[in-house]
C-alpha cells in the first residue's frame, strides 16, 4: 500500500495478522525502498560480463610466448632500442629536406663562383642526413630511456614523466658545453616535452 503525504507517496507496511502459537513470524512485505538499494544503491551486486553468453568472441588465456613477449616489449632497453631507430629515420629524413633547400649546398668557400656539381650536392646532402639521424637517434634513445626508468620508479604514468625526462636529457645534452648551457637546455626540453604531451593527450 502507498500513502499520499505531503511530499508524495510513501510506502507504508500493512498490519500483519498476528501468526498462530508455536510457528514463526511470516517474513515482512517487501518494500520499495529495499528493492531500490539491491538495484541501484550500494548493495548492488557487479555483473560478470562474460563475451561468450553474449555472442562475443572470448579471449582465450595468454601463452607464456605471449607473456615474455609483452614483457621485452614493455621494456625499457626495447623502448630506447625503438625510439633509436625511429629518431634515426626522422633525423636523416629531416636532414635531407633541410639540405634540399639550402642554398649553400656543395658550395666551396674557396671558389664561391665555381657551380657544384650533382655528386658534390648528394655528397652533402648524405652528410648533412647521417649527422642529423646521428643526433635524433641519441636524443630518442635518451629521452625514451629516461622516461621509462622515471615511469617504473614513480609508478604512474602522466605528463610529469615526461617533463623529468625531458629535462634530464636536455640538461645532459646541454651540460657538454657549461652548467649554464645544461641549465637552458634543461628547462628548453622539458617545456617542448610537456608542450607535446598536452597536445598528444
């Protein structure tokens, strides 16, 4: 039964006949109220999605092939060894579209009216590649290093492993050439590395 208040409908339990000597009490009426903490309070039960009785594909169990497998690859000598070879490629990439369109290309400091020939270009154009695949290959393999020792030893994985790593390598880069040099190359990597973490999340 339900009862109008002032505020709207309660439920309101009904008299019970009184249970004859000797037996117990019969359960009490099940209420509104109770039936609403089982379906969406906090005696709800989760559910077991299992794909199989919905017509799913089910995931059979990882091999241990799999697991060491996933293991090398979350690694941090596989994630330098990667980031190395994607920095040489972008690096040598990059140092040929930026010979291409240098003007000063195979020229001769000696005989600056003297035309290069085609070899001399492509000569420079290779060496101006491999000198820049060089150095994105170090700073990938360093930055990709660095970020996964930070990410294991913090055990978390957001926007500040990547600005600690980004300082670390550039501070490291830039140490070569005076404390100072380290400090602005410190604080010039970890803003572009935070800048493209925003931008990538």
């Amino acid at each position: 039964r339900a009862a109008w208040t002032r505020w709207g409908c309660r439920p309101v339990m009904a008299a019970q006949p009184p249970s004859p000597p000797g037996q117990p009490p019969p359960p009490p009426p099940l209420q509104y109220s109770v039936l609403l903490e089982h379906l969406v309070g906090d005696k709800r039960q989760p559910r077991v999605w299992d794909p199989a009785t919905f017509g799913g594909i089910p995931c059979p169990p990882k091999s241990e092939e799999q697991k060491m497998v996933e293991r090398v690859m979350e690694s941090c000598p596989f994630k330098a060894a990667l980031a190395c070879v994607g920095g040489f490629v972008l690096g040598g990439a990059f140092g040929v579209f930026t010979a291409g369109i240098d003007t000063n290309v195979g020229f001769d400091p000696k005989d600056p009216y003297r035309t290069p020939t085609a070899k001399e270009v492509l000569k420079d154009m290779g060496q101006r590649g491999i000198s820049y695949a060089k150095n994105f290959a170090i700073v990938g393999a360093m930055f990709s290093c660095t970020e996964c020792m930070v990410e294991s030893y913090r055990g978390k994985s957001d926007w500040k492993n990547s600005v600690i790593s980004g300082c670390i390598t550039g501070g490291a880069i830039g140490f070569r050439a005076g404390l100072k040099a380290g400090l602005i190359g410190c604080g010039g990597f970890a803003a572009f590395s935070a800048a493209v973490d925003y931008y990538l999340r």
